[in-house]
C-alpha cells in the first residue's frame, strides 16, 4: 500500500503503475506525490497528451512547474493573458511560475511525452482551472478537450 499524505516515510519509495485523468486534460502517470510516496514539497510525473488534442486552460495556485518533454512537440499559451506562445519539441524544458496560466495544444502527429516537476506535492490540489479569453478558443477551440478527470 502507497504511503499517505499523513505517513511519514521512512526510507525511499518506489512507484509503479497507476494513472489518472488530471482536471487540466491530459493522462498523468501517478508518479511521486503525496498520496503516493508521502511526498511533501514536490510531486513528478509523466503527462500524455494525444494528437490534435489540448488541455484546459489552468495555473498551479502558489506552485512552481517544470517540464521536459521527452517525446513529440507541444504549442504553450501562457501569461497573464494566455497570449505568450511557445514551442516545444523534445530535449526542451519550460519553467512555469506560480499562478501563471497556461494551456498546452498537441498539434503534432504523435502523443506528446512529458516529464513534469511540481512543488504541490498533491498533484492536482494547486490546479485552478481558468476561463480562455475568446480569441484563443477560436484558435484552438475545435480541438478536442484531452481526457480529463
């Protein structure tokens, strides 16, 4: 049985299998976090998302991310008013303030792989879903929504 929130852990953990639709879209591989290893200041996991598919506009309340991704590409709007644009391809990696919005769009021909860092140890706790502004669901809006919890 997984260590809780609550467990203190004694010695390391190891984490195999399970996954998880986040709220934000995307399919998350459990990973480290709090209810899986006992973490408490960080949370790391792999995050899938398909061809021409996106996330949900969301921040990270109060939390720093990081992200490399590993396999295919991925367009980021992010900022303020989620209109700062960047690409990513494999090798690269994107520091994400606290409370920064963003939304990641996969408009590649492969999943996209990527290895996300996180100082909320509760995985989708910090998550805080957003309303787009309208110009930018035109651009994106008819790609489908990854799955999502």
């Amino acid at each position: 049985m997984a260590p809780g929130a609550d467990t203190e852990v004694v010695g390391c953990v190891v984490v195999r299998g399970g996954q998880y639709d986040g709220k934000q879209g995307g399919s998350f591989a459990a990973g480290v976090s709090a209810q899986s290893a006992g973490a408490r200041s960080l949370c790391l996991h792999q995050v899938t998302l398909p061809p021409g598919s996106r996330g949900r506009p969301h921040l990270h309340a109060g939390h720093e991310s990081a992200i490399l991704v590993v396999r295919g590409s991925v367009e980021v709007w992010h900022g303020e008013k989620l209109d700062e644009h960047t690409v990513l391809k494999s090798g690269d990696y994107l520091y994400i303030p606290p409370d920064t919005p963003h939304v990641p769009v996969n408009t590649g021909a492969v999943d996209m792989v990527a290895v996300v860092a996180r100082t909320d140890p509760d995985e989708q706790e910090g998550v805080r879903l957003i309303d787009p502004p309208q110009w930018l669901m035109d651009r994106i809006g008819s790609l489908r929504e990854a799955a999502r919890g």
